[in-house]
C-alpha cells in the first residue's frame, strides 16, 4: 500500500529552477529502487532520473549536470532539484518506486515498466 505524492512543478522561465518533491507513505522494503520520469505530449514516458537504497544515482544524458536527484529517510521523501531549466523540459513529471529483489539490476536504468507504485504527476512548465 506504498503510495506517492509529488509537489512543486510550476512555470518557469528558462534557465530558473524547480525542485520537486515526492513524499512516500506506507512501509516499502529497505531495497527499494525510486525514480523521476516525464511524459510530454505525444511522447513517451521516460526515465529521468533513479535513486536506489544504497544511494547510487543515473540520469538521462538530456538532464545530467543539471538535475540533483536525492532522498531524505528521515522524511520519507524523494527530491529532484532541477537547474538551468529549458522549453524542452516541459513535461508531466512523475515519482515512482518499486522494491528490489537480491541480485537485480535494473534500478538504474530508470525504464517505466520496471516500476509499480506512481505518484499523481506534477506539471512543469518552462517557457523562453
């Protein structure tokens, strides 16, 4: 019964930034895996970033250098802090989680279909 919440999508204009919240309820197992993707319109949904239990971090060539994915236990909560935004940024954004079994690999791939429990999304706008 994990559930997710994200906040602080907004407008922005190019070059602001955003930072983005995921509060996670409900108990998931210590190996977990969670991520942030996006879905623009008329595109596929795609991994942005992910974050595992052991704190190990991948981004998408498209945000690296820009985008911080992290975690804060103590509050239960997912952050991506996103810099220097563009247009092409714009998108619904999405959390996601999923527990890990012993020995998989595919937390850092960030792929959707790897994923199980999803947050309402959070739209991000950012305009020139």
């Amino acid at each position: 019964q994990v559930q997710l919440v994200e906040s602080g999508g907004g407008s922005v204009q190019s070059g602001g930034s955003l930072r983005l919240s995921c509060v996670v309820s409900g108990r998931i197992h210590s190996s977990y895996c969670m991520g942030w993707f996006r879905q623009a319109p008329g595109k596929e949904r795609e991994g942005v970033a992910a974050i595992d239990s052991d704190g190990s971090t991948s981004y998408a060539d498209s945000v690296k250098g820009r985008f911080t994915i992290s975690q804060d236990n103590a509050k239960n909560t997912l952050y991506l802090q996103m810099n220097s935004l563009k247009p092409e940024d714009t998108a619904m954004y999405y959390c996601a989680a999923d527990t890990v079994e012993y020995g998989d690999t595919w937390c850092l791939a960030a792929r959707p279909g790897h994923f199980t429990y999803w947050g309402q999304g959070t739209q991000v706008t950012v305009s020139s």
